[in-house]
C-alpha cells in the first residue's frame, strides 16, 4: 500500500492517513508547552480569586442543591469560564465533563441546535452515579451575547420546560446582548476587573509555583499593564518570561511594546517644556529607537495630563485635542502630521498657560 511505510526500520508500519501519528507517549516537554493561564485555570471555587461574594454565594447554592439558572458576565479574563467549570467539578466530580453540555460561539448555536441539541439533551433523564450528588444536568452557554436573538427567544421556552431537571448557565461579556427575558429567568452575577490586590496574589502564586525571578518593579508593571484582565497578566508574564530570565519593570514593558513609565515623563516633558522642532525630533528619535507606535505614547501622555497640575480649561483643551488624535490614529491617519499635531496642542496649551499667569 502506497501509504503505508515503515518508519522505525523495525517493521511497525504507520499509516500516513490515520489521524494521529503520535510515536509512544508524550514528550518530556509535554507539560511546559501548556500556556499558563490554562495550567493555573482555579481548579475549585476556592481557588477563584477575588469576587468572594459571589463566589461564596454560588457554592452555598451548589452545596445546598438549590442552584438556580445563572448569567454570568463581566469583561474578559476575571474568572467567569473559571467559576462554573469548578461549579460543574463540584457537582460531579472529575467525570464532568459526561454530565454537562458545553457551548461556546465556536459552536453552531443557531436556532436549530438550540431546537435540537439542547433540547434533546435536556429532555433525556441523566443517570445517577453514585459520585453524583445531585442529577441536575448543567447547560453552559458560553459567549452568550454572541447568540442570534431567534436562539435566544427559541431557549426562553426551553429554560422554563426543562427546569427541573436542568440548569441553565450563561457567560457572556455584555449583558444588554442578552435578551431581558433570559436575563430575567436567571439569577446575574457581575464579575468586575480583578483589583490589584488579587491580582498581585495570584500572581505571586505562579511566580512561586514556576521558581520566577521577578522584582517589585516588574510585578507592579505586570499589574498595571493587566488593568484587571487575569489572564492578560499570566500572558504577559509567560511572554516575557521567555524573552527574560529576569523580570524586570524593563523587560514586561518591552516585551509588551509598552512605553516605559519613564519614557512617557520624558516625552511629556520635551511636550511641555520644549520648541517645536526640538520636540518633533527627540519624539520621532525615541519612538524610533525604542519601537513605540504613536497611539500608546498618545494614551499614555494623556494618562499624565490627568495627573499634572494646571488650569481646568486649558486641560480640557488638551484632551480632547489628544482624544482626536488618537481617534484620527485608529483610522491609520499618518504618524508623523498626528505627531505635529499633538506637539501643537501642547504649544497652544503652554501660550495658554503663559497667558493665564499674566
Ligand atoms: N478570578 C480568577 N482567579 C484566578 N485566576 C483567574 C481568575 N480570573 C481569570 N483567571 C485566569 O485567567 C484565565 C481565564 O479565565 P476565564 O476563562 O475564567 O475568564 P472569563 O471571565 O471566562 O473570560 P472571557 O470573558 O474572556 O471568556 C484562567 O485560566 C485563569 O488562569
Ligand atoms: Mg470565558
């Protein structure tokens, strides 16, 4: 057979058409190749962080079997996914994944599969293993908001029909995607971005967990740079682990393209502080030398706007011309007529200022 060959020298033949070509176990490095935010996903309610309240709320239910359909949601990466996996763990021990029907948008979650495959999943009676406490099944909608709003109508019936022996969970970023009849046969939870007490925790868990060298300077930056977006924070810290033994403020702000703190003081001050042409050149230098686009330092000097002091009118003034800039910049205008223009309005509001002194 043509595509059968020998590859071992050995005589074990391998089919080149089969699925899997797999050779004996897996590799070493096997372990190493999961990404982090995956390998540190909480295992269990207790190890969300943050969002103690609800969480807590959420585990009484589970425990005292009176789980009521759920609607989770709240921006990206703060543990929703998370908390109902370690919701449906519980329930059902490791096996979970038999006992629950998981959708997300890369699904086909039209009104036919609603019709259908939920249906059908709801309706069949579950069986009771000895492990499992509770026969409930569990429907896991993730991504709800993307849902076409024929699907969300058709599974308004459905939720009612099957609630006695299924629970409804919806995960989704913006709850007003969602229809009010749905969200009103739930029980919301909002999960907000973690603060940086928690995520400095969790953080420093992984950073044990992996034997990390990292100094203040550089867990303050992970921080910062996470806004609340867990996973954003364990990303950024994988990525410059691999670019740097040491983490440093240095390597994470590298690492993510981000204009250094630092940066930003001297480039406000040059804006402040300098003529025209002189400012053109040193910006245009360091955005060269240091491979920064424009629209961060754009956000970034605006973010130290808001800090200094000045006149309440000329500071209005300058953001809002900083606002159109970056707005312009987000249509791809040209970087070096943005720049001038940002110069410009930092000119404008320096005559201001002079003025306003007299
Ligand atoms: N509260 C949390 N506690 C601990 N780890 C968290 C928490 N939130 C997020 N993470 C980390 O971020 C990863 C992504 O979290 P999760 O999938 O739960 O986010 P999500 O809220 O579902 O986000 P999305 O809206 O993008 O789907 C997890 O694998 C985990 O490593
Ligand atoms: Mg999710």
């Amino acid at each position: 057979m043509a595509e059968m060959m020998d590859i071992d020298g050995n005589g074990h033949s391998y089919s080149s058409k089969g699925k899997t070509v797999l050779i004996a176990g897996n590799p070493p490095s096997a372990a190493k190749a999961i990404p982090w935010v995956e390998k540190y996903r909480p295992q269990s309610l207790n190890d969300v962080a943050a969002h103690r309240d609800i969480v807590d709320t959420i585990d009484r239910l589970t425990t005292e079997n009176r789980l009521p359909h759920l609607l989770l949601y709240g921006p990206p990466g703060t543990g929703k996914t998370s908390t109902i996996l370690a919701v449906a763990r519980k329930l059902y021990g490791a096996q979970y994944h038999n006992m629950i029907l998981e959708l997300n948008a890369s699904d086909d979650r039209g009104i036919d599969v609603v019709r259908q495959q939920i249906q059908d999943f709801a309706s069949t009676q579950s069986l009771s293993f000895g492990f499992v406490k509770l026969s409930v099944k569990l429907v896991l909608l993730d991504e709800a908001d993307a849902m076409t709003k024929d699907a969300q109508f058709a599974l308004r019936r459905v939720i009612e029909k099957y609630t006695k022996s299924t629970r409804f969970a919806l995960i989704c970023n913006h709850v007003n995607k969602i229809i009010p009849a749905l969200q009103s046969r739930c029980t919301r939870f909002r999960f907000a971005p973690l603060d940086a007490v928690h995520v400095t925790e969790r953080l420093k868990h992984v950073i044990k967990a992996e034997g990390l060298d990292v100094d203040d300077s550089g867990l303050t930056a992970l921080v910062q740079l996470s806004n609340g977006d867990m996973r954003k924070a364990l990303n950024i810290l994988q990525s410059t682990h691999m670019a740097s033994q040491q983490i440093t403020e240095e390597a994470v702000y590298l690492c993510t393209g981000n204009p250094l703190p630092k940066d930003i003081e001297q480039i406000s001050f040059w804006l402040l502080n300098e003529k025209f042409a002189d400012s053109f050149k040193r910006i245009n230098e360091i955005k060269t030398r240091k491979g920064l686009a424009l629209v961060d330092i754009v956000r970034e000097v605006t973010m130290f706007v808001f800090k200094i002091k000045m006149p309440p009118a000329i500071r209005m003034q300058l953001i809002n011309d900083l606002a159109d800039i970056e707005y312009r910049l987000s249509f791809g205008c040209n970087d070096r007529l943005q720049l001038g223009s940002a110069i410009a309005s930092f000119t404008r509001a320096r005559s201001a200022l002079v003025a306003a002194a007299q």
